[in-house]
C-alpha cells in the first residue's frame, strides 16, 4: 500500500460508489450473525449512546445502529459514499473525515463501530487509529472493530469496470487483540466465523469488542 493511503482510499471509493451500494444492498440483511454482533453490541452501549460508524460507506451499518436504539453518526473518507448514505438515509448524520484525526472532543462517545473500515490502513498506522478511538471514548465506552482474518492483502483491481485498485488487508485476531490492548482497550469478546461461500466471502470474518 502506498503512503499516500489516504487519498488511494478515497479515489477508489469515489469510483466505484453507487456500484458497491448495489451490489452490497442486502449485506447486512444476509448475515444473521452479524445482525446479531450488532444487536449485542448496541445492548452493551445502550439505548441512546452516542456511537461514530467510522468507514460508513453507503450508512447500512449507521442505520442498522440506529434502529437498534443509538445515537449515531457516520464519517467516511469519500465524498461519493457519503452522498449514497445521505440519500438512502436522510434522518441520519453523514460527515466527511478521516479516522485517524477525528473531529470529536476527548472522551465525548460512548462507542466506535469500525466495520471493516480499518483494513485500508498501513499495519504501521494501527496504533495511531486505535490511540485516537481511544481518545474519543468515555471511560468505559465501547470499540466494535470487524475485519477479515488472513496474513496477506488482497488486491482488487477494476473493480465493476471502474481503473482503480486497492489493498484490503486481512489481519489475525492475536495482531488486533495485542494492539488495542497497548492502546488502552480491555478485550470483552472475540468472535470468529468461517467464511461464507455462499455470500462470496473468501476469509473467516472477525469481529472484536473491546472498551477503555
């Protein structure tokens, strides 16, 4: 991945943003037990909480935050994904930003979702995303972190036709327990599933929830 990752993430996904809208518009819906991760996690925030979904995208995630009783916000890097969220889910707040210097005052969330939002980020980058979630969250507040599990990238290049590419990177459990834990972050449940053929997934998906 190129230093410049930022900007490399945000013109892939200026892109390709109404394609991946549709194309993952049953995403959510499909995956009972990531409904479930969900529900559970909003439960231990509780109703109310004020919650950022970093890596938005096109708002599922945001809105399925919402319903289950959260004051929730999302904030994405592109421009493009936000004006998808922003018209599939008017009632809600879309802001543009990056998750490493997040426009939030210092312990001022009782949670952070980041569902498969942190796997553009450079391995070296890591303890600074976690450090700044940290910042963010009150004392006791919640981290919801979801990403693949592998020990190498994956490339996708032109996507849907579109001449852009990027790296997802896939990340071992251990790895992310280890640095949330030297960010502050005490480790509440750790949850693994095999990948599902069936949905075009191609790795066991991991989802982590932590709190300061």
């Amino acid at each position: 991945m190129t230093a410049d990752f930022l900007t490399a993430t945000r013109t892939f996904y200026d892109a390709i943003a109404d394609d991946y809208a549709d194309h993952f518009r049953e995403d959510i819906s499909n995956r009972p037990l990531d409904r479930a991760l969900l529900a559970a996690y909003a439960e231990l925030v509780g109703a109310g909480g004020t919650v950022a979904d970093l890596g938005c995208g096109p708002g599922r995630v945001t809105a399925r935050l919402a319903g289950l009783g959260l004051s929730v916000f999302g904030l994405d890097l592109s421009a493009s994904m936000l004006a998808v969220a922003r018209r599939e889910n008017p009632g809600l707040r879309f802001v543009q930003g990056s998750m490493l210097e997040l426009a939030v005052a210092d312990g001022a969330l009782d949670g952070v979702v980041c569902w498969y939002s942190s796997i553009h980020t450079p391995d070296d980058r890591l303890p600074v995303l976690f450090g700044e979630f940290r910042r963010v969250l009150r004392p006791g507040g919640r981290l919801l972190l979801a990403f693949q599990v592998g020990d190498a990238a994956r490339r996708f290049e032109d996507p849907w036709g579109h001449p852009v590419a990027l790296d997802f990177e896939r990340r071992r459990p251990e790895l992310m327990t280890r640095l949330l834990t030297e960010a502050g972050f005490r480790l509440h449940s750790s949850t693994v599933r095999e990948a599902d053929a069936g949905l075009g997934e191609t790795s066991p998906q991991a989802y982590l929830i932590a709190s300061v």
